[in-house]
C-alpha cells in the first residue's frame, strides 16, 4: 500500500511540471539569482537575500521533480534537491556578505 502510495505522489509531482513549464520556472530561477547579485552588489542585501531564497526555495521543488523523473525515491529526490539548494544558498549569502563588506 505505500509503494502505491509513494507512487501516486511521485506522478502527481511530475504531472505539476511539464517540460515547458519546467524550463520556464529554470530561467525564472536563474533570473531571480541573478536579480538577487545584483541588488546585493547595490548594497540591497536584505532584498537581496530574500529574493534569493525565495528563488531557492522554488527550485527545490523544480529539482526533486527533476530526480524523481529519474528514477529517484521521491522522498530521498526533496531531500537531495533541499541539500543542494541549502549549500548554494550558504555560498551564495556569503558572496554577497563578503561584497558588501558585512
């Protein structure tokens, strides 16, 4: 039962996102990373890491869609996607502290 259970929940995560609206959210991603630098460099690092995060946020649920499409546990996909989002956004919060001179 909760082999079917795991199942139903993997096909529903992938049915939320079809390949174009999987490359449409990476590039809203990206762009909001890429917004976030920018304003850090501004001195906007409040702003900046909210966008940041919320942005990271985002992409944890594009990337344990993305694993679980390939074959991954979808429980074991969240949590790999949720690591590897967390040691981007710790790099990430650090550049732009280190930018700013904080």
């Amino acid at each position: 039962m909760m082999k079917n259970y795991m199942q139903h929940l993997k096909e529903r995560a992938i049915s939320a996102y079809p390949p174009k609206t999987s490359r449409r959210w990476s590039i809203c991603i990206a762009a909001a990373v890429i917004v976030g630098l920018v304003l850090g460099h501004f001195g906007q690092v409040n702003l900046a890491e909210f966008i940041i995060d919320f942005a990271l946020l985002c992409g944890i649920d594009l990337l344990g869609v993305t694993f679980a499409k390939h074959g991954v546990n979808i429980i074991l996909a969240y949590i790999l996607a949720a690591a590897l989002c967390f040691a981007v956004s710790v790099l990430l919060t650090f550049y732009i502290m280190s930018s700013n001179n904080l």
